[in-house]
C-alpha cells in the first residue's frame, strides 16, 4: 500500500506545476520546461550519486537480478536502457507544449494524460509479454474518461471539433515519451538498480541534454527573485522529490499500474486551481473529478491485492 502512497504524492507534486507556473513570471513554455529538468534532473543525480557513494560496499556485495529469461529486453545493454529513458524525458517536454500551443492547455493535457497509461500498459505487454491485468484495464478506462470530462468542462466542446491533428500527435508523443521513460526506470530497477539511481540516471542525462534547449531560449527571467522561487520549486519539488517517489513505487509497482496512478495529477491540478487560483469549475469538470478519483480507487484497491498475493 506505502508504494501506491508513494506514486499518488508524487502525482501531487505533479499536478502543483501548472500553479506554480501561473503564479510565476511571464515566461515562454519551452524555457521553462528545460529550467525545471535542468535543476531537477541535476539534483536527481546529485542524490543518486551521493547514495551510491554510501551504499557501493553494499551494493557490490548484493548479486544483481535478472530479466526473466522470456523477456526481451534483457538483450538491451545498460546505457541503451538509459539513453532511451533520457531521451523520453526530455522528448517530453517540446512535445506537450507543442499540443497545448496547437489546440489548448486542456484538450493537449488530456491527450498527453490519456495516453500515457494506455501507452504504457500497450508497451509493457509488447516488451515483457504480460497483460498488464483486468484492474489496469477498468481503471485506466474509468480514469481516462474523468481526465477527459475535465478537458471537455475547461476547453469546450467546440475544441474538440476543430482539434489540429499534429497537436494532436504532438500530444500523443507526450504521452509516449513519459511511457518510455517510465518503463525504463522499471527495467534499471529490474536489472538491479535502486530507485534513486535509476531516476538520477535518467533525468541527470536529461538535464545536460536540456542545458543547449535553455540556452537557445529566453532565460532572462531566472535573474528575478520570483523567477528563481518558481524555478526551484518546478525543479526540486514537481521534479526532484516528485520522482524521488515516482522511483519508490516503481519498486513494486508495474509501469503500466504507476502511470495509471499519476493520473491524480490532473485531479490535483483541477483541485489547486479551484481552490488557490479561483478558477470555477462546471458541473462537467467536477463529474470528471468524480470519475476519475473513482479510477485511482479501483487501481489502488486492485494494485493493493495484488501485493497481497505476492507476499503471501
């Protein structure tokens, strides 16, 4: 159950980034974007090497654990497994604000949202050959919709109708590329690889590679004071401790099971900008708050039995 814990307060630290953005600076998408990965995917590295410092006696004396032998990704070296994951991370970033530019905030974060765990569980079940379970697949149906009623209630249903299919695209890429990285995390922590250090992994690499894309951006607002404050809580919060704890629940969580979970995010955001920014919400938008709470019920009760069966 701590795991599930683990995931749904990540999905908290999450959902404050587009309040902390707003109560910030003006400033563009992109630059932003790479500020946060630069800071927190720095830290993430910081602490993971730290760690590792202090635990590589130990860790030298622990037998590293094998894929199961029908798996296919245990033929994939290492540095591949990583630089994949880097890679999703920072794919991430340009291509969920080239969705939101195209057709909006709501109708590009419920795309991206969306399709993340439907991506994810397709890609899981590609890789390692497993069914990512009649409980991933209610509650991602149940969530889904939620996230989807929250788009609708905020875009309107003229959005949808006149949506650009390569925002659309671009949004569906969001959602991939938070998939790859998710399941490379998984796969480093499998070949036995702490969550820390997985996570240091991808997003310390992520940060050098996000170093040129701040650079060719206007980064002038980092000198103000509200700039900095908004950019180290994006970073060390929404980013550093977010997947801090998004590593812990990838411990004993399926991929497929965490990005299901991390659709509390959106909740979170939802609740944040009714409640601190004084944003109304519609009848439609607090349905879809309903439903999708209802989805991160069932995936919890149903990740919670199966914990049960594999420590019995």
């Amino acid at each position: 159950m701590r795991h599930v814990l683990f995931i749904l307060l990540a999905a908290v630290c999450f959902g404050t980034t587009g309040t902390a953005a707003a109560l910030g600076p003006d400033a563009g998408a992109l630059s932003v974007g790479a500020a946060r990965i630069v800071i927190g995917g720095g830290a993430l590295a910081a602490i993971a090497w730290l760690l590792a410092r202090r635990r590589r006696a130990a860790v030298r004396a622990v037998p590293v654990p094998m894929l199961a032998p029908e798996s296919s990704m245990h033929r994939v070296p290492t540095w591949l497994v990583i630089a994949l994951g880097a890679a999703g991370v920072v794919a991430y970033q340009p291509s969920f604000f080239a969705g939101t530019a195209a057709n909006g905030v709501a109708v590009g974060t419920v795309v991206a949202l969306g399709s993340a765990p439907v991506l994810t569980g397709v890609l899981d079940w590609m890789l390692y050959r497993r069914f990512p379970g009649t409980w991933w697949l209610v509650a991602t149906v149940i969530a889904t919709a939620g996230v989807v009623l929250l788009g609708l209630a905020s875009a309107g249903e003229g959005a949808l109708v006149s949506a650009d299919p390569l925002g659309l695209l671009a949004s569906v890429g969001a959602g991939l590329g938070y998939a790859v990285y998710a399941l490379a995390g998984k796969e480093l922590i499998g070949r036995g690889w702490d969550s820390t250090s997985s996570m240091g992994a991808l997003f310390g690499w992520s940060a050098v590679a996000s170093i040129p894309i701040l650079l060719l951006t206007d980064y002038g607002w980092l000198a103000t004071v509200d700039g900095m404050i908004m950019a180290l809580w994006l970073g060390l919060v929404t980013t550093t401790l977010g997947y801090v704890l998004f590593g812990l629940g990838l411990t004993a969580l399926r991929a497929s099971t965490v990005t299901t979970l991390t659709l509390a995010e959106p909740l979170t955001a939802s609740t944040l900008g009714f409640v601190v920014l004084g944003e109304r919400l519609a009848p439609l938008g607090l349905l879809g708050v309903g439903v999708l709470a209802l989805g991160i019920v069932v995936l919890t009760i149903g990740s919670t039995r199966s914990l049960a069966r594999l420590n019995r």
